[in-house]
C-alpha cells in the first residue's frame, strides 16, 4: 500500500473506527467462548463493536489461532484493515534461550542477533506480528526483579546489544520477510532506575543524567530501526511516563525523530490516576494522547473518551489522525493489507518451532552467557572422576526464567540430564529437592551421596519467579535452606563446586567456602547440557559478567562506572573521613566484566601510538594477549577511558570497546583498539554532547577492574 492510500483510508474511517484503532485488547477477547468474552467485557465496559474494530491484538498463541483471529477480524472490519498480532517474545519463542541477563554476559553481539532471529523466525510462523522486545533499561540495582530483562549495568554495551536484538528480529525487510516482527524497545524511559529495586516506584534523577546514562540505549535500538516504544511505568521528572509530553514530544519525536507507533505498558494509561497526575479515565486519555500514546494496552481511557474529548475541542482530532496514521504505517509496513496472515503457517509452524536446529544453537548460545566465578583448580572435572550432582536445581526443568511465554519446562534439559550424556560415573538422587523446604529424606540421600563422590556438584538458586516482573527482592541471598544445606555437604566433601540458577546478581555469602561457583543465569530450554559441558570441560567458558555481583545488598546499587568524589577512598584507604564503609568493601566482590576461563591469559603492559589526540586525528591502544596454558579460548579484551577533568564529574572509567579474542595454546595475538575525539565526548551541564580538551587515561584489561593504563592528552 502506497502512502497516499494509507491516507485516502484514514479519510474514510469514522471518528470511532478512528479510536478503536488506538485500543489493544488480549486475545481472550477474541475467544470462540463466549462466556470466555463476558467477564473482561463488562470489566472493560466494551462492546462487541469495539471489540471487532480494536488496531491489535496481545498474546495470540499458534499459527491456527492467529488465522481464525484475522479472518474473523477482516470479517467484522467495514474497511477491511487487519489487525496486528503482538506479543512477549524477550528471550525467545518456544525454544528458550538464556534470560537477557545471562545474554548481555555473553558479550558476544552476533549470539544475541542469532537469538532474535529464531525467535523471530518461531514466533512468525506462529502468526505473530510484533515482539515487546527488545528491552533496554539501565540497571544498577540487582533488587528490581526485571534486571533479568537487561543486559546489564553499562550503557555502551547495552546500546550495542540493543543494535542487534533489532536487526535480528526484524531483518532487512519486514514487508517481504515474514519471518521476522517488528521490534518494541522498552521502557521508555529510565525505568530500571526504580528507586529501592521495587517494581513501578518512582524514578528521581537529572536530565544529563537520563541523557548521559539512560537514553542511549533506547535511542541506538531506534536508529538500528525498532518499529514501535513502549512507555514505562515510572515517572520521569516528576511525570509518568505514560503522560510525559516532552518525553515523547520533544525527545523521542523532534530529537530522535522517531516515526513510529508508541504503545503503552499494560494498563499504564489509566494508572495516571492512581500516580496522581489524572483525576479521572477521561483526564488520562487526554494527558496520554497528548503526550504521544498512539495505542493504549488494556484499558479503555481512549475508548470511552476521546470522541467526548474530541468533540469538546480538548483534544485536536489532528492528534488523533496522526496516531491512527502511525498504526496504519506499521500495518503497511508488516505486509498485512496484501498478505493478513502474514507468516502464519500451521504446517511449517511444526517443522520450525523448537526444532533440533533451534535446540542447538540456544545451547551453544547457553554456554556462551555463563560465567565461571570461582574456581580453586577443582574444574573441569575428569572423566574418571566421581561426581554427585544434588540439590535443589540438580534434576530441575524449571530453567526457563520468566517471561519464557510459550517455553515448556518438560522440554528443558536438565543439569543431570546433560551431565548423563558426558559421565557415567555419576551419583544422582531420587528424591525430590525442594528449593525452599527440602525434606530431611532428601537431604539425608543428598548427603550420602556426597560422602561417596570425589566431588560434588550442589545446585542452587532462584525460583524462577523469583526474578522478572513485581517481583523484586530486598533480600538477595540464596534461600536460608540452601545456604545451610551447601554447609552441611561441606562437613562430609569439601571438593564442592556450585552452580547457580538465578534471573539477577546475587549476594552470594554463605557459599564461600565453595571451590567453585558456576553462574548459569536461568539458561533456558539446553541449559543443563550447556552447564554440564562446561563443567566437564567440553567447553571452556568465556562469559563475563554485564552487570557487577555485590559482596553484600547493603552495597546496592553498585556499579563499576561510578562517578569521583571529593574524598575518594583510593586516595587514604585508612583515612576515616573518606567515601567508604566501616564494615564491607567499595568494591564489588565480582566486578563488571569480570569471568573466568580455564585457559590463563597474560596481558602485557598497553601502549599508544601517539600521547596527543586531536579531533582529526585518531591514535591506537595494543596490547599484547597470550595464551599461557594448554587449553584453547577465549578472551573479552576490554577497552576503558577515564576523563581526568571535566566540566562536570566524569565517571572513574567507562567502557568505550571489546573484542573477542579466540587463542590456542601458547598463542599470543596483538589486540588494538582506536580512540577518536568522538569517544571522549558525554554530557555537558548544557545537556549537549561534546569533549573536553585535557588529560584522558586509556585501561585495558580483562575486566573493568584488573586494568594497566595510559595516558594521552586531547588538544583542540
């Protein structure tokens, strides 16, 4: 469809077919029960016109559902638009993949492309249209349940997975290939700044702050073309974000010129009454439409008020043509007024979805995002070797994570199931372990049989609801009866070794004592063969963690790129009256970057081709990286920047490039980096990009904490 006859169609519609088109209603409402119809109808105050005439449609599941959907849709529709079929598609479709979390710890950008793609491709023959994904929220605070929808605490590497997750989904050409959707970058914006880590809570922060640290990874998900935004639940500045006029007006329409659909989060448009900022539905739809909302998920402000709205010149029906337009637009760029049903193929869907193609890679992909943490020469384990593999999460199937919709826990592979496949000289209970509250007949049989292994795998971790959506924790420790348990397996084997489940960064004291710690994430449908490769060394693990793990919650939040202060500690460690603790460390027990290998790699000390920038020109950083050991692998090789003097307070480092760097053993390989003047620039108190002209110190390394430095000076 051409652009003219998108518009000659906004002509033809009513003033409510208009607004119908802002309203997106869950798929029950499109049920064949209609009993299944009446209880959310009467709740919502919809009629059957509404319902027939609503733009899209949330959580369609299957490729024959998606078809009886549209076709009874176009059936009912007098112009004949199609709706579109969204959907929570965050780490994958039915073949799981590692939470976003566990993937932002892969540092591997062609990996989370991979996974965007087959996700994608599942959901597309399943006759989905629109994923709300990809998420790109800054998180610092590992308390807020969504951190496992993150990848991770650093802008740069956030705004760099951002780019791929967008170009995996969609492709090249979303109206000829139907084996992608359309992307939904979310929340916009600084959700995951939530103070205290609780869901939906206020977030409080500086403009050069949200510009500097928050923006950027909404903004490089929309020049790598994201189709559609969603707002968040938290208030910026003071204003929801479902009702913030200069959010979406001035920031993402003028200085992003973002030209896209803006969806609300469910319900969040009419939660401006409970935020205070709305006295009632008809204030809310007001507030919304103005600031930007081109659909509303699940309430019916729109519905019920914006022809009263209109009519009374409160809100300019040219606002109201320029949201519906947008849909449309995004209708026509789907394909779906020449092909309504899209990819949607029930044949194909059962040849695609989670086929062994798919399974493989996510477990690839798997092992890709875990990160060893600990590990006292007791990995890899040998083929000769005894091991007991015991505690809660050793036969578990519940490795999904949340927000795995159409995942099923029966097709995961557990930790026992993929350690049967590589040793037979295994110790597994029978009992069922409970997470929680395990019963004295399954600790009794777990104790025994750690008495007789030569080392012992204990299995921990989160529920899987633990982590995700409302549900945030003030508390971040393992379950009191794991941590009591992992002490009772070492009063009769020592040689433990823990692997850890989990959606966020955890406070992992009370396992210290453990010679080795594994953290899987939540790893999805292959976790456990990815797990047990690693542990029995079929891969050599190369995750780095993308967010840092404190020694304690009472650390919280912590971060590696943490601004100056005027008494830093580093100066006068001993000194009282400095920016310190009296009880714990600065530092995080396992920093931003940070992760083991069973290869030993030796940086040499880093060098410039120049001590002098300008902004013409550009100079290199090397350093020299060697494989001292026998096992091929590979390395993240981190590249940081420190501004010594700013005109504002500059962060201690920042991350600024990686690479990967893959050596046999004995190899050695010279690893660059180049620094240009575009690099050195952030956010001045003018809130506009630029540089400053000075001292700057370039650190590499293999985390954002064991670094060696240089520096160079900018002149302009």
């Amino acid at each position: 469809m051409k652009q003219q006859e998108i518009l000659d169609l906004l002509k033809k519609m009513t003033l409510e077919e208009k607004i119908d088109q802002l309203l997106q209603l869950a798929a029950e409402f499109y049920s064949e029960n209609a009993e299944e119809r009446t209880g959310p109808m009467a709740d919502l105050g919809l009629t059957e016109t509404t319902i027939a005439n609503a733009g899209t449609t949330l959580g369609v599941s299957g490729a024959e559902e998606a078809i009886r959907i549209q076709k009874k849709y176009l059936e009912k529709n007098r112009l004949g638009i199609p709706t579109i079929l969204m959907a929570d598609i965050i780490h994958g479709f039915r073949t799981i993949f590692p939470i976003p979390l566990g993937l932002g710890s892969s540092w591997d950008l062609d990996a989370a492309e991979k996974m965007a793609e087959i996700s994608a491709k599942e959901a597309a023959v399943s006759g989905l249209h629109v994923t709300f994904s990809p998420m790109v929220d800054l998180v610092r605070d590992p308390r807020w349940g969504r951190v496992m929808e993150s990848t991770g605490e650093d802008s740069f590497l956030n705004s760099r997975f951002a780019e791929r997750f967008v170009k995996g989904y969609q492709g090249e050409n979303l109206k000829e290939d139907f084996s992608r959707v359309a992307a939904c970058v979310k929340h916009f914006a600084a959700y995951g700044a939530a103070i205290a880590g609780r869901d939906y809570n206020t977030v409080n922060m500086s403009e050069r702050q949200l510009r500097e640290s928050y923006l950027p990874g909404y903004q490089a998900a929309l020049v790598a073309g994201a189709k559609l935004v969603m707002t968040s639940f938290n208030t910026v500045d003071g204003i929801p974000a479902t009702g913030n006029k200069w959010l979406f007006r001035e920031i993402l329409r003028k200085e992003f010129d973002f030209q896209g659909v803006v969806i609300s989060d469910w319900g969040a448009v009419k939660e401006l009454i409970p935020h205070g900022v709305a006295k009632d539905e008809k204030e809310a739809a007001k507030q919304a439409l103005i600031a930007g909302v081109d659909i509303e998920m699940m309430t019916t402000c729109y519905s019920n008020y914006l022809r009263e709205l209109i009519e009374e010149g409160q809100v300019p029906v040219e606002l109201l043509d320029e949201a519906v337009g947008r849909i449309l637009e995004l209708k026509n760029e789907l394909g779906l007024f020449e092909q309504p049903f899209r990819g949607a193929d029930p044949v194909k869907e059962k040849e695609i979805v989670l086929s062994n193609e798919h399974r493989a890679i996510a477990c690839e992909i798997a092992k890709k995002s875990m990160v060893l943490l600990k590990n006292d020469d007791i990995l890899p384990f040998k083929k000769e070797e005894t091991i007991a593999i015991i505690g809660p999460a050793a036969a578990s199937k519940k490795i999904l994570g949340a927000w795995s919709w159409q995942g099923k826990s029966e097709e995961a592979i557990s930790l026992v199931e993929g350690a049967t496949s590589l040793s037979k000289k295994l110790l597994i209970g029978n009992e069922v372990f409970d997470y929680l509250e395990p019963t004295t007949a399954a600790i009794q049989e777990a104790l025994l049989l750690a008495e007789q292994a030569d080392k012992v795998v204990v299995a921990l971790g989160e529920l899987e609801e633990m982590s995700g959506e409302a549900a945030s924790r003030s508390d971040i420790r393992l379950p009191s009866a794991q941590l009591a348990f992992f002490q009772q397996v070492l009063e009769v084997n020592d040689q433990v070794v823990v692997t850890l489940y989990n959606g966020r960064p955890l406070d992992l004291q009370g396992i210290d004592e453990a010679k080795g710690i594994v953290e899987a994430w939540f790893p999805g449908t292959e976790g456990g063969r990815a797990l047990a490769a690693i542990l029995w060394g079929k891969y050599n693990p190369s995750g780095r963690l993308s967010m840092s793990f404190p020694e304690t919650v009472g650390q919280v939040p912590i971060y590696y790129n943490c601004d100056n202060t005027g008494r830093p500690f580093e100066t006068t460690p001993d000194e009282k009256y400095v920016s310190k603790y009296l009880d714990v460390s600065n530092y995080a027990k396992y920093p931003f970057g940070f992760g083991l290998s069973y290869s030993d790699f030796r940086y040499s000390e880093i060098s410039l081709t120049s001590d002098e920038l300008t902004p013409t020109t550009e100079i290199t950083v090397s350093v020299t990286l060697k494989n001292q050991s026998a096992y091929a692998g590979e390395e993240t090789v981190q590249l940081y920047i420190h501004d010594l003097v700013g005109e504002v307070v500059r962060p201690v480092k920042e991350l600024k490039g990686f690479k990967k760097v893959q050596l046999a053993p004995s190899e050695e390989k010279i690893v660059t980096f180049s620094i240009d003047e575009s690099l050195l620039r952030y956010v001045h108190s003018n809130q506009e990009m630029s540089s400053d002209a000075g001292e700057f110190e370039a650190m590499v390394g293999p985390n954002s904490r064991e670094v060696s430095s240089v520096r160079f000076n900018l002149k302009k």
